[in-house]
C-alpha cells in the first residue's frame, strides 16, 4: 500500500474522490508519522489527534452523502500556532500565551473547517513570529528535516519542516517579512506571501500588521494554490481585506503545465536582490540555473537595478519594531495569559515582571527598539523616515513591473546554517532575509519554490508579482517547477533524507 504521508495534497484529494482511501486513515498515517519524527523535527507545538480524526470522520461522512465542498476536503493540515484555533491552545511561540484557548477562529481557520480540512495540531514557531531561525520559541527550537543540527527557517519553520518531514500534506504559515518563504527556501518547500488584504488576518495575532500576511506552505506550486483559494477572499471583520475578484489559483498552476507557459514572458534580476555580500556561491549557481531553465523555455531575462531597495531592511527593522511595541502591549496580564504577581505588587508591578518573565530576548529587543523609533523627538527621524523609504520602495516596484511580468531573486542569500550559530548576532540573523523583506515594504505577492541543493541542502527561488496577480506567480512557479523537476528526474522533497522514526 502507497505511504499516504508521501503522497502531495492534490494526489491524496485524487486517492480521496476515487474513493481509494478515507480521510481517516489519511489522516492517522500523518499522526503517526508525527509520533514516529517529531521528537527529532519539534515541528509541532500541540497535536490535536483527538479533534482532526472527529474532522476526518465528519469529512468522510460528507463525502458519502455527496456534501463534498472543496477539492482538498478530507486532506489534513498543519496550522501555525498563531492563528488561532477555538479551544485548542495558541501560543504564538510565546510563554505569555502558554495555555490560551481562544473562545473564536482565525477566519482562515473557519475556511479550512468549511472545506473539511482535518487540523493535526499547532506548529512552532519564533516568539510572536520574531526570528529567522525559529530559535526564539518559548518552547524550544525545530530542527529542519534536511539536517537536524540546521535550522529550519523562521518564524514558520514549525509549518515548513512539517510538511518537509511528511509530517502533513500542507500547512498555513504567515509572513511578514519573509516567515513562509524563507522556511520554504531552507527546507525545499514551496511558500507564498499573498497580495497584502488578499486573505484575511481575522485572528492572526498580530506582530505587524501593515506587513503580515497569511499563507500557505506546501511540497508543490499547484498544492499552494489549492490552499490559497480556500483561504483567499473577503472578509468584513479585516478592514484590509480586499473585494477583488479572485481567479482560481489551482487554474493559474495548472496552466503552468503547458508547453508554452512562460513563452513570451519578461523577467526582471533586481541587482539588489540577487548580486553581492552575503549570497552563496552555491545559491548563486542554482539560481542562474533556473534563470537558464525560464530562457530555454522562451523567457527574456532582464538584469536591473531597483535602488531603494538598498534602504529596505533598514526600514523594515524600524517599522516592523514600532509595530510590534503597539501590538504586544496587550500581553499586560490583565485580560488574558501569563500573570506574574509578586508579593505586595500594584498593577503596575505584576505588569512588568509578567512581561519580564513572559517574554523571550528577541521580542524584548523589538519591543524596545520599537518603542524607542515611535518616542517624542525621535518619531520624525526614524518612524517617519523608514516610512518615506517604503514608500520609495513601493513606487520602485511599480516602474519595474511597467517594464517586466516578473521579478526574481534568490529567495535566501544561504543555505540552512546551523543552530545557535546566528542567535548572539541579531544583525546577521535579520540580513538573512534581505530578499524577502521588500516584498512584504510593497504589499506584493511572492513565491518561493525549490531550485536546487548546494552543500547538499535546498536552496529556493523566488518570484514576485504585481499586487492582486498571485495567479501570474502559481502559473510560473508551476512551469518551473515542472521543468526542474523533468531535469532532477523526480521532486527535490523526494530526494530529502529519511528520518529515523522513533
């Protein structure tokens, strides 16, 4: 019989509909999976086994009496642990949300129990999404399933090694400077940052809100579109979710299939995001490989340079901060959460040795950093400054995209590093996602999808689009996907190593 925990999540929706297996038995091969690889992966933080088989016996039984709502109905997912889930404990990696039950859904949580979509548990993650490592998790680090001494990108590398390790079919992540794709790039998934408003952040708990962002990790291009338009579309309780008319994304990937998918198509290299300091020779080598593999198959490649994007991450470390100061200054142990009270405390003193005791260095270090840039005397010079830069930024992708259909980079300037390398160097650690921060400045969609292995570790390829064209990227993911693929001789996740099972 087929190990159902190998199979992508549109091959088991095919096994599903043939009625070749049930959703059940789909969903205890990955809960057993987790049981045999997840002491060595951490990729989960809480396995719900109890409530994803109630929601696989539910969604078999809607299947018999013909109620089938979506093409992934039946499929088990993996969640990230900052959407919350009602009754089942969300964190966000934190140790001040240790043991909170949400009373409500995140909207896209609704989505996926409407489509029928079993829940296997809550991934880890970095500590309200604050790292690039998943290393700043109050509940320890994940290890990424190509090499257990690595990290697995951060904040969703509890999401990504999930689905590396076969551990779930697909999972959600967010992204609000690269969370989704630079896991994706470390761990050989696919990963995708929606346009901004394009899925509803309805109970995504906040780190920045103008920049985060929901989306899905998968092994394919065409798995990621299949989540991406259960998640997708309008919700009123966002104020910044969109009414645009979505078009179906599976579609967009599928037609990526066809011989002539990308014929004709203008690809634009910004400099800034694919030459100099930091980028690996092996990453270099790989990426114009697949730069290669788009011009045999009758793309134009354009080199150009998109100046401002020199200032990015320096504006995204103070306006990402600012916005993290705003949003976690509800972890106040009043309302909810941890509360710390010492002896003969006021409010004011259980307040601070609560956040003290609940929070990690690194959303200390933001919170402060944030706190400082939005200070009377010093909002104008940095607040308001990195906010005239992202501006810049947001008009630089514009022009670029009245010349090209797409833009593309290396998605990390470097492989998977090892853990505890990066963690006394916040500097490092925050350059490590130099090609993904402008994406999220801009409000625009991207793409990361694997394009090789260098020092025999995946390395990801990255593409972005105009805002409200995610349909452009799965078509041209899914073309390049299947011409490396055709080149490899099989998918790069089947190639990653076996974990021993316990």
């Amino acid at each position: 019989m087929t190990d159902l925990t190998k199979l992508t999540a549109a091959e088991l929706a095919q096994r599903l509909t043939a009625g070749e297996t049930t959703s059940v038995e789909a969903t205890q091969a990955h809960l057993d999976r987790i049981t045999a690889v997840d002491g060595a992966v951490h990729a989960y933080l809480t396995v719900d086994a109890e409530g994803a088989l109630q929601q696989a016996e539910a969604a078999d039984a809607a299947r018999a009496a013909g109620e089938t709502t979506s093409p992934l109905a039946g499929v088990p997912i993996a969640v990230k642990d900052n959407l919350v889930t009602r009754g089942l404990e969300t964190t966000a990696g934190s140790r001040i949300l240790e043991g909170w039950q949400p009373p409500y859904d995140a909207h896209v949580i609704e989505r996926l129990r409407a489509a029928g979509m079993p829940i296997l548990g809550k991934t880890n993650m970095d500590e309200f999404a604050m790292g690039s490592s998943t290393e700043t998790s109050g509940f320890g680090a994940t290890n990424n399933p190509w090499g257990l001494d690595r990290i697995p990108g951060g904040s969703g590398g509890g999401s990504a090694a999930a689905v590396a390790a076969f551990e779930a079919p697909i999972a959600l992540g967010t992204d609000t400077g690269g969370s989704v794709r630079q896991p994706a790039s470390v761990t050989g998934t696919v990963g995708v940052k929606p346009t901004y408003g394009g899925v509803s952040r309805y109970g995504a708990i906040a780190m920045a809100s103008s920049l985060d962002q929901i989306g899905p990790a998968a092994r394919t291009v065409l798995d990621a579109a299949l989540l991406h338009d259960v998640i997708g579309g309008h919700d009123v309780r966002d104020q910044t979710s969109m009414t645009h008319d979505w078009p179906s994304f599976a579609s967009a990937a599928q037609a990526g299939l066809e011989s002539d998918a990308v014929a004709g198509l203008r690809v634009g290299v910004p400099r800034q995001l694919a030459e100099g300091e930091g980028f690996e020779a092996g990453v270099r080598e790989r990426f114009q490989e697949a730069l290669d593999v788009l011009t045999a198959r009758g793309a134009t490649i354009t080199w150009i340079d998109l100046d401002t994007l020199d200032y990015a991450v320096a504006a995204y470390y103070l306006l990402m901060p600012a916005e993290v100061s705003s949003n976690l200054a509800r972890y106040d142990s009043v309302r909810y959460g941890l509360r710390v009270t010492p002896e003969g405390a006021n409010v004011e003193q259980v307040m601070s040795a609560t956040r003290a005791a609940g929070f990690g260095d690194e959303a200390k270090r933001r919170i402060l950093l944030g706190t400082y840039a939005l200070s009377s005397g010093y909002y104008d010079a940095y607040y308001g400054s990195a906010q005239k830069v992202r501006t810049l930024v947001q008009g630089d992708f514009d022009r670029a995209f009245g010349e090209v259909d797409v833009l593309v980079a290396p998605t990390s300037p470097t492989v998977a590093w090892k853990l505890g390398e990066r963690l006394d160097d916040p500097t490092a650690m925050y350059v490590a996602d130099i090609t993904t921060i402008p994406a999220n400045l801009a409000g625009i969609p991207a793409l990361s999808l694997p394009m090789g292995l260098s020092e025999g570790l995946p390395v990801g390829f990255q593409l972005m689009a105009p805002a409200r064209e995610d349909a452009r990227l799965y078509q041209v993911g899914a073309a390049l996907e299947a011409a490396l693929n055709e080149q490899w001789g099989s998918p790069l996740y089947a190639q990653a190593p076996e974990l021993k099972e316990a």
